[in-house]
C-alpha cells in the first residue's frame, strides 16, 4: 500500500529557479544594438559553415526549413544583468548543420549580417546546446530581435546568442569577436559571472 | 534609434583632453574625414558603438567596465582635436 503525505503546510512554495549571481529577472525583452538593423529576407537569406580547408557549405531558406526542427524553452541571461526564464525558440540544433561538415578545427567565429561577429569554442555550439532559430514565442523572429534567424546559445551570455546569423567560420586558434575585442569576456559563462576580460 | 557623435561627449570626457565632438577623424575603412560628431552612434547597456556615417564600419566603441572606461578606436585612421 502506498501512503502519500502531502506535509504539515499541505502545499509547498514553488521551487525557486536559481539566477546566475549579479542577475534579476525581467520580463522584457530588451534590444541592444551595435549597429543599424539588417534587412534580410528569406528568399536572399543564406546561412554557410567555412572550414579550415577552404570548403563552404551552405544552406538556403528551404534548405533550412526541410532540417528537423525543435521547440526550444529555455532562460536566457544578459550580460547587462538582466534574465528572462523559460523563453521559446523553434529552430534547429546546431548539431544538424555539422552533420556534413569535416573540420577538425575547435574554434568558431559567428558571423552576422551587418558584420557583427561572435566567437565561441564549437563543443558550445554542438550535443543540444546551441539552435539556429527563426521563431520566438510562436511569432517569425522580427529585425529587432535577430530575425528572419538568429543563433541561440542559452548557457552562455546572451551576447553570444547572434542576431542575423549567416555563417560561422572554424578556427584553429580562438581569435575574439566583436564585444570580446572590446573588453567583453573571450567565454561569458553567466553562472561563473564571466562579463569582462 | 542612432544618435549622432554628440552621444559621445560625455562618455569620453574623462579620456581625451580636447572635445571629441568637434574632432576630426579619419574613418579606417572608406578613408572619410569627418568630425566625430557626425557619427552614427548606437548606445546600448554593453556599450557605445560610434559608426561612420558614409560606410557605416565601426569607429570607436566605449564600454564602461568596473575598473574604468575603455576605448577601443581601431576604426579610425587618425583622430584630430
Ligand atoms: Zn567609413
């Protein structure tokens, strides 16, 4: 026979969901801009993966569309302090896209339309960490937030997370990107508070 | 959403001893001279990124960090008070 107990209180608070240290939640979505916002279309959307080789595969809207697609909810964490829990992405995994890419190479750059660029080791872009993305919370992802797509790596800061992705470049050697040339962290783990270099 | 290199003047106050706004730089990309009030500024919580206005490559970007200003100006040729 099993006996459940519901407790002296009869009802217990909700867990409480940890925030990195140095961060408060909000349930705004703020923009941060370096730079004008690139008008992309679909239909002249492309998206490529550049190997220390020199070969380039690459993908177009329909190609992207026809990959296996996730919904994704996870909390996101800015590095200007503020966090956002369980917000949705539907994209696909980064790990999709490396299926016929060789590379030996450990490093990526992120590159985005407008010339905005990240870097990031590629082991933080594979296994279900990292999703090239073109809807949130159920709407096509607008210019302001990164759309038609955006790269999102929710366990690093946010600033990692590409708006206008269109291609990453492997690198044998880590070389920093936009924010990390400008004082920014080369890795930006929110959690060990990783803001600045 | 863009300011102009007006958006500047305070934020570099402490780091140039003459008026950045009515300096004149050298764009590194185009080779534009124009004076940095001209620039198309983009301020957000990371930082300030100063645009030039003809090629719209970065000219100088600003983060405040814990320990100080610091100024990264490798999108200009020259910068002239
Ligand atoms: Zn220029």
């Amino acid at each position: 026979m099993a006996i459940t107990t519901r407790g002296f209180g009869g009802r217990r608070a909700p867990a409480e969901k940890p925030l990195p240290p140095g961060q408060f939640l909000t349930e705004d979505f703020p923009v941060l801009s370096a730079g004008p916002t690139p008008n992309v279309d679909e239909a002249h959307w492309q998206f490529s993966v550049h190997t220390e080789s020199g070969e380039v595969r690459r993908w177009d809207w329909a190609a992207l569309m026809a990959m296996p697609v996730e919904d994704v909810t996870t909390d996101i964490h800015c590095v200007t302090r503020w966090s956002r829990f369980d917000t949705q992405w539907r994209g696909v995994s980064v790990d999709a896209f490396f299926e016929d890419v060789e590379s030996e190479a450990e490093f990526v750059m992120v590159h985005s339309y407008g010339g905005y660029t990240t870097n990031l080791p590629l082991e933080d872009l594979l296994d279900g960490k990292a999703w090239i993305t073109f809807e949130h919370g159920g709407e096509p992802l607008a210019p302001l937030h990164g759309g038609p797509v955006r790269l999102i790596v929710p366990h690093l800061y946010f600033w990692k997370s590409a708006k206008w992705v269109r291609g990453f470049v492997m690198q044998e050697h880590e070389e920093p990107g936009f924010w990390e040339q400008n004082g920014y962290h080369l890795y930006g783990d929110p959690w060990l508070e990783q803001r600045y270099a | 959403m863009a300011l102009d290199g007006n958006a500047l003047a305070g934020p570099l106050a402490g780091i140039y001893a003459f008026d950045v706004t009515t300096a004149r730089a050298r764009c590194a990309h185009c080779g534009v001279v124009a004076r940095l009030a001209r620039a198309l500024v983009f301020a957000s919580a990371m930082g300030i990124v100063a645009r030039c206005r003809a090629c719209e490559e970065v000219l100088l970007t600003v983060v405040e960090r814990p320990d100080g200003t610091s100024v990264s100006a490798r999108g200009l040729a020259w910068l002239r008070p």
